[in-house]
C-alpha cells in the first residue's frame, strides 16, 4: 500500500479490495482503515449472544452467527416477527465461514459502523493491539436495543475471559 509504483498483479489486487470494502474513490487510506481485522473476544462474544450460545433456529438451520438481516427472498423469517413489521428475515448462509465473511465485511463497510473502524484506527495507530472491551461501545447500532446491547456483550466478554483469544492464530486447515 506504501509503494510509489505497484505491479500490474498488485493493482489487479488493490482494485478487488477497493470494490471488496466499497471504497469507491480509490483511497488507499479508507481502504487500510476497513481491512482491519476484528477482535477474536468481540466476535466470540456477538456470536454467542446473537445465536444463544449456538442453540438458535438461525444458527442451526442457516449457519448464522451473527443476526445480520437481509431484505431479499432468501433467509430464515424470525418466528415472532409479524407482518407489519417489514419484510426482513435473518440471512441464511451455505457454510459458518460464510457467516463470518459476512460479519467482517459489516463491521468493515457499513455506515453504521463509521466510528468503530475510526476508533480502531486509533487503536492501531497508538500501540497496535485492538482492545474489544471499547471498540464495543461503538456497536449500538448494532441491535435495536442500543446501550443494552453493548452491556450485555462486555459481560460476555469479561465473564468468560475472551480476550485470551485475541492474540490467537488458526492454521488453514488445507
């Protein structure tokens, strides 16, 4: 991203980043900014709230880990939602991985989450390691219900020591 001039394979690469995180004007800065990663103990703990732990109908049924909603015709229609309320179901996907791409790429291009990437930004640019205990605070508007949300994942978080997980890196399987 640093160099003055870059191969014909390394523009072919950038462009498909560019158009992977919706930065539309090229800018290499907004492109650094939303290729972050996320925090392990952070998706962990969205995880486990958005699915009960891995026992909900949309993680079982639909490999859905994180309650992304969709207004398109394929996904899971919540069972307490009623018609006047939208057409929105809780998207449906082939494989977990799938489930998590989505999830990152939310989190990494969504308006919504402007000021979680810029305070991730912050944190990179101070001492490197992401702290998940405060990007936290920057998801409510993540679920409807806000500040309670965010609460309710900290505890997650602190209660069951997620951020040992941060530093941890898994092999490819293949």
């Amino acid at each position: 991203l640093n160099k003055k001039n870059n191969s014909n394979s390394e523009i072919k690469w950038l462009n498909s980043k560019f158009k992977q995180y919706g930065v539309v004007n090229k800018n290499l800065s907004t492109l650094k900014i939303r290729m972050d990663e996320i925090p392990v103990s952070l998706a962990l703990a969205q995880a486990a709230k958005e699915t009960g732990w891995g026992t909900s109908r949309f993680a079982i049924e639909g490999n859905a880990l994180f309650g992304q909603w969709t207004f398109s015709g394929e996904g899971i229609k919540p069972a307490g939602a009623d018609s006047s309320d939208g057409s929105h179901k809780v998207m449906r996907f082939k494989v977990l991985k799938a489930s998590v791409r989505a999830y990152q790429r939310n989190l990494n291009t969504h308006k919504s989450y402007i000021e979680f990437r810029k305070e991730r930004a912050i944190q990179r640019d101070n001492n490197g390691k992401l702290n998940s205990l405060v990007l936290v605070n920057y998801l409510d508007k993540y679920a409807e219900t806000g500040q309670q949300y965010i609460d309710v994942l900290k505890q997650i978080i602190k209660q069951n020591s997620l951020t040992d997980f941060d530093d941890v890196n898994v092999m490819p399987t293949s």
